[in-house]
C-alpha cells in the first residue's frame, strides 16, 4: 500500500498540512485585507471632511481678522465718514489689492454701498443681506452666499469710531469664492475630489461639470445611498454641511461634497487577491516539493550529512567533507548529490572568502585613491598655470613672484593634504578661539558661490553672541554643508537659506534647501564614509562635518522629505570649557575640504 512506506507517509502528512495552512492563510489574508479597504476608505474620506471644514474656517478666521483691521484703520474710517462713494472708492480699491479677496464692500450706517471692489454685480444684493444688517447693529457674521460659479464666503464687520460711546459709521464686508480653483487646491492637499453647492445645486467641483447632475441628486436626497457614479467610476461621497442651519437638510443651504473614488480601491483589491491567489499556488507547489525532498532525506544519509554540517557550523573549519561508506545500503543518488552540493558549497564560500578579503583591499585602496585624486587635482592644476607662466619669454618679474608663490601656496597645500592622509587614523586637532557665527556664515555662504548654481539666502540672528570654537574648522563643515545644499536645488533660481538662532543651550545653525530631498532609504547611511549619490562625489562632505561638528562638542542633525528638501540643523555650545591655546582632539580627520 501507498502508505506503507514511511517516506511516503511523512511526504503525504507534510503536503497536506501545507496545503491547508497556505489556504487557511491566504483566506484570512484577503478577508482582512477587504475589510481593511473598505474601513481605510472611510476614515479617509471623513478624516478629509475634517480637514476641508477646517482649512475653510482657517481661512474664514483670517479674512474676518484682515476685515477687522481694514474696519479700524483710521483712513478708512475718515473717508466712510465723508459719506462720499467717490472718496470710499478709492481707499476700499487700496485695501482690495492689499487684501486680495473676491469682494470688498463698504456701505454707510443706512445700509446704503458706499463702495465695492470685486463681485460689484452682487453688491446691491450683499448689501441686503442680513449680515450687513448685524454689523450695523454692531455685530460681526458669517455668510455663505450662491454666485454662478462658486459660494461667495462672506465676513461683515462694523466700521466703529470711539471706545466708550461707540459710534457706528458704516460696514466692511470681505467675501472670497468657494469655486472651482479652491476646490482645486483642496484637492491638492487632501487628495480628493472636493464639490460645493446650495440648494440642491452644485456650483463649483473638481469633478467635470458632466458630473455635476448626479452631484446634485446626491444633495437633493434623491439618491439611494452615499455613492455616486460618474464615467464608470464609483465614488464614496460624504456631504458636509456648511451651515449648522441646514445640518439635517442639506437640501437646503450650502454643503460640500468629499468625493473618495472606490473604483481604484477595488481595483487594487482585485490586484491584491490575483497576486494572493497566484502566491498560493507557488507555496503549495513549493510546500509538495519540500515535503517530498524532506521524506526522501529522512534517513540515515541525512544523519551523516548534518553532522557535519553540525561541525563545520561550531569550529568554521570549511575543509571537512562529508563521504559516505562506499557500497553500503544507505547509498543513493539524492544523499550523495548533497553531499557533493555541500562539499562543493564548502570550497566555493572558502574561495569566496578569499576573493572578498582581496576586493576589500583593493576597495579601500580605490577609495583612498579617490580622496588622494580629489584633493590633488585643483593644487597640481595651479601649479601646472604658474609653470606655464615661467615658461613664457617675457615674464616679468612681478609674474614670476605671483607664480613662485603660487606653486609654493599649492605645495604647501598639497604637503598638508598628504598629512592629512597620513593620520587617516589619528584624531583632528582644534584650535579654540573666540569666533563670530554670523561673520562664518557670511564668508561660508560667500565662498560656496564661487561656482554658478543656487543663490543662498543669509538670515541671521543678531542676539547671537561669540563662541569659542575652531573657525577655520567650522568653515569647511559648513562650506561642505551649502555646498551640498546648492547641488541638491536642479534650477539655479532656486535658493538655499542659512540662518542662526540664538538657543538656551547655545547656537543653532540650519542650512535648508527645496531640492529633491534624501530618500528614507538613503537617510540613515548619508553620514557614512564614502557613501555617495551624486556622480563624481567622494562621499566625505557630509562624514567630513558631522567630525568637526561633534569633535567641537556640538551635533548635526538630518531631516528631509523626498520631493520637498532638506534641513541639516547644527547645534554648538557657547563654551566649551577649555583653554583658548589649549588644543582639543575629538574625532576622526577624513580628508580636508
């Protein structure tokens, strides 16, 4: 019988305890992942309803705050006086372009417009409205009123003269459009289609107006549920009310609509489920071969074999073999055939090992002959100019000693550089004084523009006092810093900004720039030596300052979202509590900049 054989019997057992588990698994799997879907679908569009009601507030508050102001200053207070529309036009004019809103009205103590600026076709019937009527009771409000193209989000407040006895000379009125632009950057930021109508009518959408019909049966309460469909394409819709009037009605009153597309999340679940289904059929078929190949090892040659390999994994001594007794009954083809894969494995990872220790080497010797390469290329290029300049008949003498001491100032540059080298191992040695951080900042941000790229931007705190620290030190850290920060920016408009702050615990220096931003991946490696994504980088700048950064007591920090840029924060001490001729040592020197 078929389950007479002991192999067969652990080869059928193991094949179907995988092929129940996979199952199991994967059934679970995509229950879970549904139901996750649909849960994530929904706090996303009510977390986006959220988030819309108070971007529109934020926004109410800050025209009813620039209202507030417009209504207190005294220019316009005089010329509303006057009772002249001539007079208020030209003031409310000034205060529109300072403002920049929809509309801007100024009527009289009687209701009557003294001035408008904006949506002047709708200033009769703003002027109506029960909101200016408020404020000239001396109330302020907010009012949502429909236009063709959009709600026109009103704030009115009372033009007052006098404190004790306030005297009330008229009304300021700001509106700006909840239209088709503003639904724009709502989605923008919220990713979702954002639509806004009142009385059952949809004024302004992110959402072709073909849509706008379905949209608006959705607001009459003629549609069956919360979804809505347009161009095959399903939608979650929660509808918002904008007026706590018309909360239990949103037929009537303005509301906004936060439209979710389910068809993209279905469309994903499906991909999900495919490559789910697909993924079981591998592991059962992977699960059977497993479950065969441990049934036919189950044996003797399978003891041999993991004993060795139990000897070779305690001592590392990767000469053992595995031989097997030749002519026994525990001979077959599969043990040997591992026994000859492990043997063969055993030498291939022992000449691994060797060829890995060898690349090793001559890695690092590539990498110090990068170093060597970068920092000697500019000094022997100087002196090649100086040379050329001696070799020309009609030097003269001033020439001469400009390139005479152009070749010695490159030598003596070039003796350091092979210091430097040279004590690769040996700490970097400070020499403390008092320095002025703004000043450093300057003539860092100065010399990183030497090359055409990225302006920098120098905003400095002028309470920050002097530190003592290494000068020269910290130039070259920063220098490398903008350096970098200029590379990241792809136009050359594009600017970097370096900026000081006086701290409790000293002075902070940040260096930020709009580029493209560190990968997550790539953040927490960009300190390392050697590790580079720009081409032709040597990958020191960044270890380069973060040691003088932290041999001078301070620390540097990295932070940085992809797409949006990057911030490099550096934090020094006032005082470092040693001697001014006293050297420090902290560190490791790996290369100059």
């Amino acid at each position: 019988m078929i389950l007479s054989s002991l192999r067969n019997r652990i080869f059928l057992t193991s094949a179907l305890l995988a092929v129940l588990s996979i199952g199991a698994a994967i059934y679970l799997v995509s229950v879970r992942v549904t139901r996750e879907l649909e849960e994530s679908l929904q706090h996303e569009i009510h977390s986006t309803g959220q988030l819309v009601e108070q971007l529109r507030n934020t926004r109410a508050q800050m025209f009813a705050m620039s209202a507030r102001l417009i209504a207190d200053a005294p220019t316009l207070k005089a010329a509303v006086d006057t009772n002249d529309p001539a007079t208020v036009q030209n003031n409310a004019a000034i205060y529109q372009n300072q403002l920049n809103s929809n509309l801007l009205l100024v009527t009289n103590k009687t209701g009557d417009v003294l001035a408008t600026v904006g949506a002047s076709s709708r200033a009769a019937i703003v002027a109506t409205e029960p909101s200016v009527r408020r404020a000239i009771e001396g109330g302020e409000s907010l009012s949502l009123i429909p236009e063709p193209d959009g709600l026109l989000h009103l704030v009115t407040v009372p033009i007052v003269i006098g404190i004790s006895h306030p005297d009330i000379l008229g009304t300021l009125s700001v509106g700006f459009l909840l239209d088709d632009a503003f639904a724009q950057q709502l989605k923008q930021i919220t990713g979702s289609e954002i639509a806004f109508g009142m009385d059952g009518q949809i004024l302004a959408s992110t959402l072709p107006r073909e849509a706008r019909p379905a949209l608006s049966a959705l607001l009459a309460g003629r549609s069956a549920n919360a979804n809505v469909t347009f161009r095959d394409d399903e939608y979650v819709a929660l509808p918002l009310a904008l007026s706590q009037a018309n909360a239990a009605d949103l037929a009537k009153g303005p509301v906004a609509l936060i439209l979710r597309s389910r068809t993209e999340q279905l469309r994903f679940l499906h991909t999900i489920h495919t490559e789910l289904g697909v993924t079981a059929v591998i592991a059962v078929i992977l699960a059977t071969v497993l479950s065969f190949a441990v049934a036919r090892t189950i044996t003797r040659p399978l003891a041999t074999i993991t004993a060795v390999m139990r000897e070779v994994a305690a001592t590392g001594d990767l000469t053992r073999k595995i031989v097997f007794r030749q002519a026994s009954e525990w001979d077959d083809e599969d043990a040997q055939l591992l026994a000859t894969t492990f043997n063969t494995l055993t030498d291939s990872i022992a000449q691994a090992q060797r060829e890995i220790s060898q690349r090793e080497r001559l890695s690092s010797l590539g990498r110090l002959s990068t170093v060597i390469a970068h920092e000697v290329r500019n000094p022997l290029m100087i002196i090649k100019a100086a040379l050329h300049t001696l070799r020309q008949s009609n030097v003269s003498a001033v020439a001469v000693r400009e390139a005479a001491a152009d070749i010695d100032g490159e030598v003596i540059r070039l003796n350091r550089i092979v210091n430097d080298v040279l004590d690769f191992a040996r700490p970097i040695r400070f020499e403390l004084a008092p320095a002025d951080i703004n000043a450093l900042c300057r003539e860092s941000a100065a010399a990183a523009q030497v090359s055409p790229g990225a302006k920098v931007d120098v905003q400095l705190d002028q309470t920050v006092p002097a530190i003592r620290t290494d000068a020269e030190r910290l130039r070259i850290a920063l220098v490398n810093l903008i350096v970098n920060a200029r590379d990241a920016m792809r136009s050359d408009d594009a600017r970097v900004s370096v900026s000081t702050r006086f701290t409790d615990g000293g002075v902070a220096i940040v260096i930020a720039d709009r580029g493209d931003g560190i990968d997550r991946a790539d953040l927490p490696r960009i300190f390392d030596p050697y590790f580079t994504t720009k081409r032709g980088g040597t990958g020191l700048g960044l270890p380069i300052a973060k040691n003088i950064v932290e041999g001078l007591g301070g620390a540097i920090a990295v932070s940085s979202t992809p797409g949006q840029g990057t911030a490099i924060r550096v934090e020094l001490p006032l005082d470092l509590a040693n001697e001014p001729s006293a050297p420090i040592a902290e560190g490791r020197p790996l290369a100059t900049a």
